[in-house]
C-alpha cells in the first residue's frame, strides 16, 4: 500500500489572494504527518488541494506516485474525517460504517465482516447496532474513524477531528488515534492549529504561516531547533529578547555561544543556531534570543549561568507547574515555569520583591534577526 505523497511547486490563488506561496513537500508512506499554524494560514486549502476538493492554481499533486492533480475526490485514494465527523444520526453505527462499500457493491456478509474488524479496531466491538445518536462523542470519533477506513484509504485526512471533545477525551483520543495509525500503516494527514496534538501525535510537522510552510521536522526538532521566528514563538513558548550580537565564542560543535545586547544591564548569550545555508553571526548582526519559560532558574548564576535581575509581578498556580511573571530591571515581563514540587517553587519571592533568574546559555537559543 503505497500512500505516499508529493507535493510539486503547489500554489493556490482566491481571485488576487495568494492562499498558498508555492510549496513543495513530500509525505512517507505510513507516515503520521500533521500541518500545524494559526488559522487561515492555508492549512485546509492544503488538505483540500490532497483529497481533491480544490484544483491547485499551480503544481502538481501526486499520491502513490501517482499524478493526482485533476483527478477528483471519489477517484483518489484518500479519505476525510470533518470536524464535524459528518455522521448520519438517525442511522445505527453499521449503517454508518457500511455505507461507503454498500455504495461500492461489497456484498452484505463482506461488510458486515468489514465492519466487525474496524469496530474492534478502534474500540468498539459489539456496538454496531447502536443508533449513532445514542453514542458518546468520544464514540462518535472511533465511528467515524472506521467509517473513513471501511473503504480502504492509503491516505486518511483528518480536518482537526478532535475540536468538539473535551480536554480529557481529547488528550484519550491522541493516544488512540496514534495506535489506529500505526496499526493500520495507512498515512495519516492530520491539520490542527493546536501544537499539543500535533508534536504528541506526528511523525513530522510543518508548520505554516501565512501560505508558507516555515519548517518541517520531527516534533523535538522543531522544539530544539526552530528555524524561524515564528516557529520559536509558535511551537512551545519563548521569552524573546531581539538585541544586536556584541561576542561570538566558537562552536564546540553544536553551534557558537553568541552575546547579546538586548538592553539590559548586562549582555546576554545563547546558543546559534545555524541552518543549512545559513550565515553565522558575526558582531554587530541583529538577532533575538529566546529562553523558554521551563529553562529559567531561580537565584544568582552558578559557574555555567547568566544571572538577570528583575521582579515577580504574579504567580499562577497550575497544577504541575508555578507560573511566574517577573519585570527584568529596565526590560520585558518574562514568563517563568517552576516545577511544582522543586525546591525552588517552594522558596518564591512573593509577589512584588526582587528575584534574581538564570539559565544556562546551552540552552537558549539565538537566531539571526528576519531581514
Ligand atoms: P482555519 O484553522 O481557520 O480553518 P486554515 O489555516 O485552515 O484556517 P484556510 O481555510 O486554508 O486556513 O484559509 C487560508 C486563507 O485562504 C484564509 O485567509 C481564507 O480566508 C482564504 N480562503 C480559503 N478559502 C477561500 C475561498 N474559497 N475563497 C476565498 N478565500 C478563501
């Protein structure tokens, strides 16, 4: 089951609205691949330009290697679970499974079989005469999921299918669907603008912004090392500080520790990263360094830290976390994450005293500022 997929100079025009830069993109077979952005950075335009309900206004799709690009929906490989999950409601939960290969011919014995095998798949074996009304929304998912995978797709698109559920069923059903999908090995196409389910969930992301894909990568990459701005703001949190390169000590082989002016009292370093093609920092260049909520510490710099003073505005409780807003002297509120249950959590300055946060430059992260 070849469900690869290629993406050639794709490009996506509404009236004079470029939707879709051009973008060039290839997708494993049997991989679990999430496109990730804000909305309306063009997310379901991709993911119809792949089932075929949109015609690309350039490029050229294929999906198995084969070309795709004017074929339409009902003649490609690929099938689609909504948002909304499209259910019949009145409709008993065989029905609603069946009711792709009825429309196919399969004889009534072979669906039923068919049927039985996906209800145990996704968890709901001896449910099959249940009106769909009567299900759980958590349910309704796994119905809809076999549904989608009765007629035998090499390429299952979801269009954020886990919106309507709540937290606790969602975070459930990420688990699941991850499961289905490693057991089926049926490539799965996931869109979300939320980047909890797609770095729990992907093999690879790519994130989007405004009709562009920013970066593709697997989850930690994209965590580690974003290429973009965006990225470093959009995939996990970041306190940026945009400044000009003051030092630049040499790589010890994962990229050169750079100092910063960010106009604090004292400059600040991080750790380039360098991208394919990309120019090291030099002197006087305009970059911004990110240091992530979770990496501060609280109190002076040991032998390995840098040391900013400022402090707390507020605290958040947040079950595993302690949350604090500290003022930097003379600079941004920065957001802080405490382990809970560490040592430090438990010696918080309250709200309104000086703190002294550190970190350690390995960690933060420096990228050449955009134009
Ligand atoms: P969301 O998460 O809100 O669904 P998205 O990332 O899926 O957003 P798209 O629906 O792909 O975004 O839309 C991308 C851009 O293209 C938006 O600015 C949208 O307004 C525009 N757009 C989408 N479809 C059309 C259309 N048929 N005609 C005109 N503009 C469109």
């Amino acid at each position: 089951m070849d469900g690869r997929i290629s993406l050639d100079r794709i490009a996506m025009r509404f009236g004079d609205f470029n939707a879709i830069q051009p973008t060039s993109l290839k997708i494993e077979s049997g991989e679990f691949f999430s496109f990730l952005g804000p909305s309306g950075c063009g997310k379901t335009t991709l993911l119809n330009i792949i089932s075929g309900f949109l015609t690309p206004s350039e490029g050229r799709v294929s999906i198995g290697g084969q070309e795709m690009t004017r074929i339409p929906v009902n003649r490609r490989p690929t099938a689609m679970i909504f948002q909304n999950l499209a259910l019949f409601p009145l409709m008993s939960v065989y029905e609603n499974i069946e009711f792709g290969l009825e429309v196919r011919g399969v004889d009534r014995h072979a669906r039923r079989q068919k049927a039985d095998e996906l209800l145990t798949l996704v968890a709901l074996g001896g449910s099959g005469h249940k009106p769909v009304i009567e299900l759980s929304g958590g349910q309704k998912q796994r119905v809809a999921i076999a549904r989608a995978l009765a007629v035998e797709p090499r390429v299952l698109l979801l269009d954020e299918p886990l919106s309507a559920l709540d937290l606790k069923l969602r975070q459930h059903m990420r688990t699941e669907l991850k499961a289905i999908q490693r057991k089926t090995g049926i490539t799965f196409i996931y869109i979300t603008h939320d980047q909890g389910e797609a770095l729990t969930m992907s093999d690879r992301v790519a994130v989007m912004s405004a009709g562009r894909i920013e970066q593709v990568a697997d989850p930690m990459t994209l965590y580690r090392q974003p290429q973009s701005d965006f990225v470093a703001s959009f995939v996990g949190e970041n306190n940026r500080f945009p400044g000009r390169v003051v030092a630049v000590e040499e790589s010890d082989g994962e990229g050169d520790i750079v100092t910063l002016d960010v106009g604090l009292a004292s400059p600040l370093p991080g750790r380039a990263l360098i991208h394919d093609g990309g120019q090291r920092l030099s002197p006087g260049d305009t970059a911004t360094l990110y240091v992530r909520p979770e990496h501060w510490r609280l109190g002076g710099a040991d032998a390995t830290g840098t040391a900013v003073r400022g402090s707390v505005h507020h605290q958040h409780f947040e079950g595993a976390w302690l949350t604090l807003e500290v003022a930097l002297d003379g600079g941004p509120v920065v957001r802080v994450q405490l382990p809970q249950n560490s040592e430090e959590a438990a010696a918080v300055p309250a709200v309104g005293e000086a703190c002294h946060l550190s970190y350690s430059p390995g960690q933060a992260m420096v990228l050449p500022s955009a134009g």
